[in-house]
C-alpha cells in the first residue's frame, strides 16, 4: 500500500512560517510530479504548489511569493516552505504523487492554523 506521510503542520502566528514535509516510501518517488493541495473549512481543496520530476514549479495565485516547494529525491521528501502566513492559509494540507497513467496517491493531510 502506497502511503504519503505529511509532517510539520501546527499553530503559528499571522507573519509566521512553517515548513511541511511528505514522504513518499514506497514510490519511484523519481518517476512522480509532486504537489501539495491544501483545503479551508468550507472550502473546496485547491492546488498551493507543485513541482515537476524536472523540478520545473507551480504556485496557486494565493500563495506565489510566499511559499516555496522543494524535492529531494535521495531522501524521497518533498518540502512546503511556507512564510508570511496568513488566517486565511488556515486549512489541512495534504501531498500527492502524480504520473501520467496512474491514479495519483494522497497523504492523509496535516493541519496547519495560522491565528494570533
């Protein structure tokens, strides 16, 4: 069984920054686009950031300028450097592995909360 574990979440301050790891074992992890997706209370879940097996990179509209994605492939991993965090970034961030022919894998999400 495929399995995507996220880690890093937690409470932070307006202003503040967190960086989300994803693990990604049991893939060719070299082989898989990478992304992380994020969902608000209420909200639908919408694209924050992806990075291609070329590390070619992709940002929502919201979070350009502030939020970096990273990869290393030795290590399987796949990074959320978030800064300049905002209330409305409050939601469970979730990673997902993507290749083309292939149902792509999620992790089960991590919380991240940004209030004063």
């Amino acid at each position: 069984q495929v399995q995507l574990v996220e880690s890093g979440g937690g409470l932070v301050q307006p202003g503040g920054s967190l960086r989300l790891s994803c693990v990604a074992p049991r893939i060719t992890f070299r082989l898989y686009d990478m992304g992380w997706y994020r969902q608000g209370p209420g909200k639908q879940r919408e694209l924050v950031a992806l990075i291609g097996r070329d590390d070619s990179t992709d940002y929502g509209d919201s979070v350009k300028g502030r939020f970096t994605i990273s990869r290393d492939n030795a290590k399987k991993m796949v990074y959320l450097q978030m800064s300049s965090l905002k209330p409305e970034d409050t939601a469970v961030y979730y990673c997902t592995a993507m290749r083309a022919g292939v149902s792509p894998f999620w992790g089960q999400g991590t919380q991240v909360t940004v209030s004063s």
